[in-house]
C-alpha cells in the first residue's frame, strides 16, 4: 500500500485545532494509518493535574483501537503540532507515546516535520531502539 505521508499530516493538523491545552498553549495532533487503510485522529487533552494529560498519539492510538479492535496495527503515525503563537512547531513523539506506538506497530512509520517544514519519516525502531517488550512474560 503506497503511503500518502501529506495528507496523513495534514489530517494531524485538523485533528489539532481541537487541542484542549491551556496549559502548555502547545497544540498537538495525531493521525494513525492502519493497517486495514483506515485513518484514526486524536489531540492532546490536558489537565489542571498535569500527569492527568493525553498526548495526542495516545489518544488517536485509543481511537483505533476502540473502532478496529484489539488487532489493530498500526501502519504509519503522523504529528503535527503548534505553539501558542500558532506557528508550526516540530515536534517527535513523547517516550510514552513511542511505547504505545511500537506496541500497535513493530514497523510502524513515523511522519512529522523538522524545523524547516520539510517531512521527516522513520522507522518507530529508529525512535525507540531496543524497546521493552513482553517477550520476558510472553516468551515470544
Ligand atoms: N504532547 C503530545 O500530545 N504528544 C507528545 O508526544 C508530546 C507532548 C502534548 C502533551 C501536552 O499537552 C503538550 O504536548 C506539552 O507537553
């Protein structure tokens, strides 16, 4: 399946105009690919209690999960952010979220852009090398 990666972030950047982030002012959007061809959005929610607070990979990753199922995998992940001047702002994924994103997605793409706006895609291996697993409990 050929990956369009623009339009994927540019769905990130719809879903971020929905950001609830009157905290940081830092607005932040997702867009999951699945494997099935499907596009599942998410933003960052914050809260008063600040470890309360959803990324919005997390959040879009919920999203798949509750509408395809527990077998969703993940094919590319897209994150578009902007600060609180609404200037675009390159942003990578948290380690939480690197976590969650390699669990839907062994091989899983990730597509954001770089400080000049150019469109940087890697490998989730390249972003979380050597990731805990559940090999130790699962034996696989
Ligand atoms: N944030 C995300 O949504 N995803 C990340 O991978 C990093 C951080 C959000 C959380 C918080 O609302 C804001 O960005 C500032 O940390």
């Amino acid at each position: 399946m050929k990956i369009n990666y623009d339009e994927l972030i540019g769905n990130a950047s719809i879903a971020l105009k929905n950001s609830y982030s009157p905290y940081s002012k830092s607005k932040v959007g997702a867009a999951v690919l699945t494997k099935s061809g499907n596009v599942y959005l998410g933003c960052n929610v914050e809260n008063s209690s600040f470890s309360v607070t959803s990324c919005a990979e997390r959040n879009a990753i919920s999203s798949a999960v509750l509408l395809e199922g527990p077998q969703m995998e993940i094919s590319a992940i897209a994150i578009s952010s902007v600060d609180r001047n609404n200037k675009k702002a390159s942003i990578t994924p948290c380690g939480s979220c690197r976590q969650a994103i390699i669990e839907f997605g062994k091989d899983a793409e990730v597509v954001f852009s770089d400080d000049e706006g150019k469109l940087i895609i890697l490998p989730i291996s390249e972003l979380i090398p050597h990731a805990y697993t559940a090999k130790t409990f699962l034996g696989k």
